[in-house]
C-alpha cells in the first residue's frame, strides 16, 4: 500500500470535505486513517434508499454520546444531507468526514456546505513521489496513476471498466444527460483536445450536437471532476494572447482509454498528450497536498510562442515547458526565453526525456522522471537538489 501525501490535521477533530474523483483512493485512505469511525456509503442502496426519503433519519443512526468521526461517503448523493449534519456539528458537537466525487449538486442546487464549518481537501491519483521507488515514467504514460491499477492482472482492462462503468454510468445514474450514446461520442471527440486549446463549435461539429450540449457536457466532466480546463496566463500581458483554455482529462491513464486509436495515429499525436497529463496531475495534486496555493495556467502568444504550465501565487511565478525528446535544441526553449522577458522574476523549468540535469540561460532542465519524483522541491522553491546534480 502506498503511503499518501494528503494530511489531516488530526488532532483539531473538525469536520472536512475530502473531495476527488472516483477510484483514487479517498475512501480505502479513510478507512486506514479512522477505523473506529461510523462509515455510511452513500453508494449502498439501503443507507441510499432510507437516507434520500428521509434525511432526519440519520440523527437516529448515530449512537448517542458518539464521539467517533462519522464518515458520509459519496455525500452528493444526498445534499440534503448537509442540513442535517450541519445541525449535528452545531447540537451534537459531531465530526464529519464527508467525501464527494462529484460537486455538481452540491454546487448547483444552492445546498448547505457548512458555512464554513468544515475544511476542503482534494484527493488526486497517485503521485510518483508516493510511488517512491516504484515510479516507472514509462508505465506511468501508459496506464496512469489510479491506484487499482498497479494491482490489476490486466489494467488496460481496468481503465477501460472505469471509463464504462464509472463515466457513463454516473453519468446516467445522476441523470446528467438524455442521450448516453451522445455523451460516450463526445468523449471520444474532447480527447482529441487532450492538452489543446477547446474549440466548441468544432467538437461540436464532430460529435454531430448542439454548441450548446457541448459546453454542458464539458461542464458534466468538470463537475464530476474528470476533466479540467486550463485558463490563459493574462496578468499584466504585454503581448497579444489567445483567449481559448485547454482541456485534460485528470489522469493520463484514463485519457488513453477513452482516446480511440488506430494504424493511422502517430506516437506524437497521443504520446505529447500523454505527457503533458502526467505532469499536469502531479502538478495539481502537489499543489494541493502542500497547500502552495498556486493558480494554475498557460502562456500562448497569438503569434504561436507557448509554455505549456504557468503556476502564480504567493510562492512566486513559475514557468514550465514540457517536452518529449531526449535532445534540447534552441526552438524548445524560445517560450521560457520570451516568457522571462515579460516575467523577470520568473522561474523557468523544461522538463524533457533526457537524463542529465542542465542550465541553459536561467532555465533548469531536468529529466522528467526526476522532475516528478522531486515535485515538491521545486513547489517549496527548493532547487538545492537540482544544483547538486546539475551539469554545467
């Protein structure tokens, strides 16, 4: 079992939300962490059944003078719920831990999300830091990071499961969309925009659907938190910048089990892609995990000049371009190049597929398998590991 990066800070007993997408752990982690606790799986039709014709039910199903944790899982199921266990934390002085994978009823219906009397955490895939030893970049890019999967006799198998029985399923389940066979093409299309810029109407075009199913769909993967879309970098811009944002699907492994692919697909078509997923997750859950508090972004000139990951916050201004080969050449550094310009404070970062670590004109490049075992350090602006390695 791998040892996750996410704390709690245990000892403070106040109710949280443990949000993130489903099948990356959030409940076997809660399971390890509060086995003592009072565990109702929203998922289960007969806490499912009574709790959503009678919510006040769950007053009654707690043991009096408990002072366990409670965990709710899957809470959206439920937001009713929330009013409940609002009024348990205020009367019974109670602890929750409420989980979701999705945040789309929560957010939508105008529920009670504690007024501030619960913490927000967020889960992710594994990390290769969490893998330690085990972090393979190569197996990494092939099957991603959702944990069943480094159990799994056949994980290809695996992924395409989740995709068919998580994606569509809770799809249908939430009566999110009308027509599943639309919705199952649609994914197909949108992971052709796999670390893109999102055109709409095209993906619309493709998918034969309105513009307008098409917007709700993509608000349908980030409201159940397997697709993300990524803004344009616009603070203080002193060139002409694009006003589309990309798109990802959470995790690399998932993005190649909904990618069709066939004899006509070349390995740069959904190899660039896949990498670029890889870092992007690592990049959202460390920055999670550490609380760094970074926004993250990318840079695109109208005049083609990109950096693939911009990350700003009180931390400071980071650059990263993320690259395939195993060469650097002068083209793959224009973007950080121009980008330091306009950003002076900048750090500038390119990860590629080689091995040794480099400095080339106020920007590190680093081995992407080291870039991501040793995420943390460049989030804590720790580069001392990166000097002690690097090639002059």
């Amino acid at each position: 079992m791998f040892k996750r990066m996410l704390t709690i800070p245990l000892k403070k007993k106040k109710s949280f939300f443990l949000f993130g997408p489903r099948g990356t752990g959030k409940t076997t982690l809660l399971k390890n962490l509060f086995p003592n606790a009072m565990f109702i799986n929203l998922l289960q039709s007969n806490y499912y059944n009574r709790l959503s014709s009678d919510p006040g039910l769950i007053q009654k199903m707690i043991p009096q003078q408990h002072t366990e944790w409670i965990i709710i899982d899957e809470i959206q199921r439920i937001p009713e719920l929330l009013n409940e266990v609002h009024d348990l934390i205020e009367s019974k002085k109670y602890v929750f831990i409420l989980t979701g994978s999705s945040a789309r009823k929560l957010r939508r219906k105008g529920v009670n999300l504690l007024a501030g009397r619960a913490l927000t955490y967020y889960f992710h895939p594994l990390t290769a830091i969490e893998q330690e030893k085990s972090f393979n970049v190569i197996e990494s890019l092939r099957l991603g990071h959702l944990p069943a999967r480094f159990n799994e006799y056949q994980p290809e198998k695996y992924l395409k499961d989740y995709v068919q029985t998580y994606i569509r399923e809770e799809v249908l389940q939430e009566g999110l969309t009308r027509n599943i066979g639309h919705f199952s093409h649609f994914l197909e299309i949108a992971s052709f925009s796999q670390g893109n810029l999102i055109n709409i109407s095209e993906i619309a075009r493709e998918s034969k659907i309105k513009r307008s199913l098409a917007e709700n769909y993509f608000s349908i993967l980030e409201d159940l938190l397997i697709g993300v879309q990524l803004p344009v970098f616009t603070r203080k811009a002193k060139r002409k910048l694009i006003g589309h944002q990309k798109f990802y699907f959470f995790d690399v492994g998932v993005f190649r089990a909904i990618r069709p692919t066939g004899p006509l697909d070349s390995d740069a078509e959904i190899d660039g892609p896949a990498l670029e997923t890889l870092v992007f997750q690592e990049l959202r859950a460390i920055n999670d995990y550490l609380e760094t508090d970074y926004q993250l972004y990318f840079w695109r000139t109208k005049n083609g000049l990109e950096i693939d990951f911009i990350l700003y916050g009180p931390n400071g201004l980071i650059a990263i371009e993320v690259k395939r080969s195993s060469h650097i050449h002068s083209k793959n550094l224009r973007g950080l190049k121009e980008f330091k310009k306009d950003y002076p404070p900048a750090k500038c970062y390119l990860f590629y597929s080689g091995s040794d670590i480099l400095y080339i004109d106020n920007i590190t490049v680093l081995p992407i398998n080291k870039a991501l075992q040793h995420m943390d350090k460049l989030f804590q602006n720790d580069d001392s590991f990166f000097k002690n390695n690097a090639i002059s």
